[in-house]
C-alpha cells in the first residue's frame, strides 16, 4: 500500500490561509494531504500544541505565516520564527526527524508558492515515512522524549524567553543593557536543555521513584549535572524525596505546578 501522509497546517488568516483559498479557486492541484487549521496569526502557534499534534501520530506539521513586513499584527511573523527555532531545538533532542516541521511565509496572493510548498513538504515526509508515533504501538521511548519536549515547552522559562527576545535583543533591559543575539542564542540553548532533562526526570521519577545515580545513567548524565537538576526541581516544588534506601535517596514526582 502506497504511504499517503497525514500533514497539519497551521495558517494564519490573513495571508497564508488566503494564498490557499487563491490556489482552490484558481484551481491549483496540490495533494490533499494536509488538513488546513486556520488561525489569526501564525505568532498565536503554541509549541505545545504542535508537539501535541506530532504525539498523536500526525506525519507532518507545516506552519504558514506572512512574510516580514506583512504581518496583520506587526510583529507576529517574528515571534512564530522564534518558537518555530526553540521548537526545532526541542525536537533536535528527542530524536524524531527534524524534517517533520516546516515553517513558511506566504501571502495572500501566492497561490502557487502554496501549493509549491505543500507539494514538497508531502513529498518531503514520504521520504521520511510514517511517524514512528503513529499507529497502535508507537515508538515508546520517542513518545517518552516527545512528552518531556512538550513539558518543556510548557514551561515559564521557555516562553519567557520566547517572549523577551526581541525586547533584550533590540531594546534592552530596564538598565538599557542589550544582550547580542549569540549571547541570547547560547541563554536558549541552555535553557532548552535543561528544562528538557528535568521534564525527561520529571517523567521517570513519575513511574518510579529513582536515584541520581540511576538518573544519570539513565540519561547519560554526569551526577554532579543530574544532581543539579534535582536540587532546581526541588527548589520548583517539582520532586521530593520519596523514601531512602541504605543511605541512598529515592525521588518522587510532586503533583504540582512548575
């Protein structure tokens, strides 16, 4: 049986989803894979909700948005970029294939860039084949990983981030002080990291209570860093110790916000 994907895409209203309307009424063929959502701006994408739709066995996920300088809301189009790039980040860990997300720009009157893109994305995750998290029994340590990306991608210090770039970056702080552009690129990088290794603990202290040292084999972790994430978690309220054996401590998921 040939493999026909299954794509979500995510349009904003005033651009991206009227270049495909342009290409239906100009009767522009482009394969019926993708399952069109229409938003008000591609800015109002939640990463969470775009792992979600990759979690629950979507092969495909295609953001559209308007072009720089076009966008209905200003400053939409940029903020939609800097999570697609903390998503692309998030995903890059789990080891899903990066190439299952997609992010583009389209005006209203590119019915045919529309569907350019459309035909090369499909064509793009047929090469990849179906979403290991597809079907009845999906791959169960990529679903783990793919939870802890969503986590993470919940979390305050992520989408502050996300949510300050551009201040930091181009305007400052309250002291006027900037930071440049690599240096809040490195600040991402870290914070992605960690806050993805402690949804990764999160989860495994869930299912059973674990120690550091089994934490840091579990995830390839020095002690002393799997440590350090334990000792912030508990800090967030986020774990606790369950019971100690010998003299070795046991940690517990809390029930509780971050």
């Amino acid at each position: 049986m040939t493999f026909e994907p299954r794509i979500v895409g995510f349009l904003c209203n005033w651009c991206s989803y009227a270049g495909a309307d342009l290409a239906g009424v100009s009767r522009i063929q482009y394969p019926t894979n993708i399952r069109i959502i229409r938003l008000m701006c591609s800015g109002r994408v939640d990463p969470v909700i775009v792992l979600d739709t990759l979690i629950n066995g979507a092969d495909g996920v295609l953001v559209m948005g308007c072009h720089f300088g076009d966008c209905h809301y200003t400053v939409g189009n940029f903020y939609a970029e800097r999570k697609f790039r903390m998503l692309k980040k998030l995903i890059a860990l789990t080891d899903l294939e990066g190439g299952r997300l997609r992010l583009e720009w389209v005006s209203a009157s590119e019915g045919s860039r529309f569907a350019d893109i459309v035909r090369e994305f499909t064509n793009q995750i047929k090469t990849l084949g179906p979403s290991p998290l597809a079907g009845e029994n999906p791959k169960r340590d990529l679903l783990q990983n793919m939870q802890a990306a969503q986590m993470a991608a919940a979390s305050f210090r992520l989408r502050v981030l996300v949510g300050r770039e551009k201040g930091l970056v181009d305007e400052g702080n309250v002291y006027g002080e900037k930071l440049s552009q690599e240096e809040f690129d490195r600040v991402m990088d870290d914070a992605v990291t960690a806050e993805y290794l402690r949804s990764k603990i999160y989860l495994m202290v869930r299912k059973e209570p674990l120690s550091v040292k089994e934490l840091s084999k579990r995830l390839g972790l020095d002690s002393q860093k799997a440590l350090r994430h334990i000792v912030a978690m508990k800090r967030h309220g986020m774990v606790a110790v369950g019971r100690v054996e010998g003299t070795t401590p046991l940690y517990i998921a809390l029930e509780m916000g971050r």
